[in-house]
C-alpha cells in the first residue's frame, strides 16, 4: 500500500529533521574524510572533542540505528561507514557544495551549518525559498537518498515518533 502525498512528505521531513543533527553530520564526514575509526584508545573522543560524550553517543546510535555506521567491538575499525553511510556522506558534500556556490545561508559559515540550513530548506520543497537559490537541486538530491535507502527514511521517522512521544509526556 502506498502512502498518500502527504504523508510522505511528512514522513520525509522527519527524516530530514534527523539528518540534520549537527553530530551525526559531523561523524559522518569525519569517517569519511578520514577513514574509519579505530579502537585506538582516545581516536573516537580524540576526532570529536568538541562534541560531549552524550552528543557523541547519541550520533553513533543514531547512525547505527539508520544503518549509516557499522560498529564492531571486535574489528581494528571501531566504526565505519556502511554503503548507505558512504551515500549520506555525498549527499552532505553535494548539499554543501551547491550552499557554498550560492553562499547560503552565508558567506562566512561551517560546513555543517551550510548542510543543515540548506537541508532545512529542502525538506520546505523543491520550490521553497528564493527563486535564485535554486533549491531542487539539494531536494532532488536528497530525495533520491531516502527513496535509495528506505530504511534511513522508515526508522527516521519511528525515531522522530519516539523522540517526540517521549517529549510530549516530558511536558505532561
């Protein structure tokens, strides 16, 4: 059975929503830029030592849950990127490429504060925003993501549900 438009669309922002986190943006790139990550004592909070050990964490389950990250007590390579992970990574560096090119969301910011505002902006639509910032192309990307790897989108969204059930009954 086929979900309805806008269902989808919901279901896709959750997923954005998610893909935004600044830490799991930032372990992802890290293991792709720099490999994967060893056991070697202090690598993991030695490659993030700006993030807390509770931002860390959270982006590891995150990524694993997703199937982005593939950890192994055992191996040499504590973490490393499964094929959907390697995918997010070009997604990330797609997004920030075509964010630099338009200096958005200015000239002077992160590559993950490019990476989040300009997936902010897809998750509005493709035609969203300024008409001269062009969006569909970091949408279409994206899109093309999570149609790919149905999981990513799928478990986002159950995470999402979760997270805010859970905040939800914080409030009550």
């Amino acid at each position: 059975m086929n979900r309805s438009r806008p269902e989808n669309l919901l279901h896709e922002r959750r997923a954005i929503r998610t893909l935004t986190l600044p830490s799991l943006i930032r372990l992802i790139t890290e293991i792709d830029d720099n490999g994967p990550i060893s056991h070697q004592k202090g690598s993991l909070q030695g490659a993030f030592g700006d993030l807390t050990p509770g931002q860390l964490r959270h982006a590891i389950d995150i990524a694993r849950d997703l199937g982005l990250v593939h950890a192994d007590e055992q191996a040499p390579d504590r973490y490393r990127l499964t094929a959907s992970g390697e995918d997010l990574a070009e997604v990330y560096d797609t997004v920030a490429r075509w964010a630099r090119a338009r200096h958005f969301p200015d000239t002077t910011v992160d590559f993950v504060t490019r990476v989040q505002h300009t997936l902010q902006l897809t998750s509005r639509g493709p035609q969203a925003g300024v008409s001269s910032l062009e969006p569909s192309a970091p949408h279409h990307v994206v899109t093309e993501f999570l149609q790919a790897h149905p999981r990513v989108l799928n478990r986002a969204c159950i995470g999402s549900s979760h997270e805010e059930a859970l905040g939800a009954g914080r409030a009550a």
